[in-house]
C-alpha cells in the first residue's frame, strides 16, 4: 500500500465555536470550506485535519502531531490561552495534549528525526 495523502477528521457539535478554537490551534484560518459546516487545514503536502459538523460523532477522536519544534509550539498554544497538558512519555519524545471544546484528544510530539523550527 502506497498512502500519498493523509486526511484526518474532527467531529464537533457546535461548528462555530470549535472553529474557532481551531484557527487557535493552528493560527490561522482554514484553507477551504467543502460545505458550511466544514473546515479543512492543509498542514503540508500530504497531510490535512478536517473539523466537520457532526454532532452524533463529536468527541470521539484522537489525532497525533509530530512537530519539527515543539517547544516553540507550546509558547504559542499557551499564549493563545489553550490548556495542555504534558504526559510521561517513557522511552518515547515528549508529549503535550490538547482537548478541543468536544472532547477530541490532540496529542503533540517532539518528532525525533526533526529538529528545524
């Protein structure tokens, strides 16, 4: 199986308020609306997150981030006024979690094989 793109998806309940957190978290607006409930964020050329409307599904999902810098990150997220917590991470990079207003589970990591900002 050869992937070439990745899309993962956030189901909310309340699209205005979660999009709002979300162009928090990733500082900007969304690149483009497919429908009115709807945002999509190119994070690079072969990866995008999608918060969607879908009420009966909202809070259920987990997504993992590996950042180039995530010290740098934190800052932001932090003075964005987000809530993070860290997690032990044992053997494995460090980590810092994310709850949007739903209840989906952000994790973010230090990506060992990357340390550009």
């Amino acid at each position: 199986m050869r992937i070439t793109y990745v899309f993962a998806g956030l189901p909310v309940a309340d699209f205005a308020s979660s999009y709002n957190w979300y162009v928090s978290l990733f500082g900007r607006d969304a690149d483009m609306f497919p429908h009115d409930e709807e945002a999509v964020w190119r994070l690079n050329d072969s990866a995008a997150v999608y918060v969607v409307r879908k009420r009966e599904r909202a809070g259920s999902s987990l997504a993992t981030f590996a950042l180039a810098d995530l010290d740098t990150y934190e800052k932001r997220f932090r003075d964005a006024g987000m809530s993070l917590r860290e997690e032990a991470a044992g053997q494995g990079p460090r980590r810092l979690i994310a709850t949007d207003p739903d209840g989906n589970t952000l994790t973010f990591f230090q990506d060992p094989a990357r340390t550009d900002a």
